[in-house]
C-alpha cells in the first residue's frame, strides 16, 4: 500500500485543529508544566503548535501519531484521512498527540504509553484523559477504514 500526502485537500480544517492545539498549548497551566520540566534545560526552540498533517492511512488502526525532531524540538502530527470527518474523535486524537509532543519536548524519558505519558495526558486533558488513550471505531469509520485496509476485521 502506498502512503498519500493529502493535507492539501484539508488545510481549512488544519488551521481550525492548530487553534485548537494552540489553546491547550498556551493554557497557564501546560505553560506552567513545561517550564517546570525544562528548567535548567537547553531547549532548541520555545515550546510551538505542531504541524498537522493528513496522510491517506497512518496504519490500519493507527488515528494519529506524532513526530519529534529533537535537532529542533518540533512536532508533526500525522492523522488518518479516515478518521478525520469525526470531529470529536479527531480533538481526542490532537489531546493525545499533544501529550506525546509536551512529553518529548519535556525530556521525560519513557516509553510513549507508559504512565509517565499518561501523567502527561492528564495535565493535556483533565478531564477526557481515559477516553483520549485511543480512538474509538465507529461504522462510519471502519468503512471508511477498509476502502484502504480491505483486510482488517471490523465488527458489523
Ligand atoms: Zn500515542
């Protein structure tokens, strides 16, 4: 299968999702969280909104995920063109990629799901942190899904 560029075809909805990432990234209380973890430290560039791109699939049950460029300390968040007419479930997924990108750029080492990520998720998302862990498979989803991943098994 052949990963696809799409972003072009999405960039309203983009610049919509980064004003939504900005608000929780500039928030007093992330602020707050990050010059915490990072004081003393070297950072490359003062803490910035991730830059969102649309790819055909990320994976079959792969939403989103983020990249890290620890030369520069910035962030892209890769989402699933399958899963974006979900609103609800693509701010889930930004909460939870904005966790990942607060984590890296806070130098906490350990593994991208582990309770130090979820610490992390919290303070991103106080109060939908649980449902933030992962997506949620909807029909309209899954259908859209398996037009790119013929082979996965979906419930019916
Ligand atoms: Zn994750």
């Amino acid at each position: 299968m052949i990963i696809e560029d799409v972003t072009d075809l999405y960039l309203d909805r983009i610049i919509k999702w980064r004003r939504y990432l900005e608000k929780y990234l500039f928030s007093d209380r992330l602020q707050d969280f990050i010059a915490k973890h990072i004081g003393g430290i070297d950072v490359n560039a003062p803490p910035s909104v991730p830059v969102i791109v649309v790819s055909n699939t990320c994976g079959a049950s792969i939403g989103g995920q983020t990249w890290y460029y620890k030369d520069t300390d910035e962030g892209w968040i890769e989402l699933s063109e399958w899963i974006i007419d979900d609103e609800e479930q693509v701010r889930s997924i930004l909460r939870h990629e904005l966790a990942h990108y607060i984590k890296e750029y806070c130098r906490i080492q350990a593994p991208p799901h582990s309770k130090e990520y979820t610490k992390v998720l919290k303070m991103v998302s106080p109060k939908h942190f649980r449902r933030d862990k992962h997506w949620k498979s909807t029909k309209e989803i899954d259908m859209k899904r398996k037009l790119i991943h013929p082979r996965i098994k979906i419930r019916t």
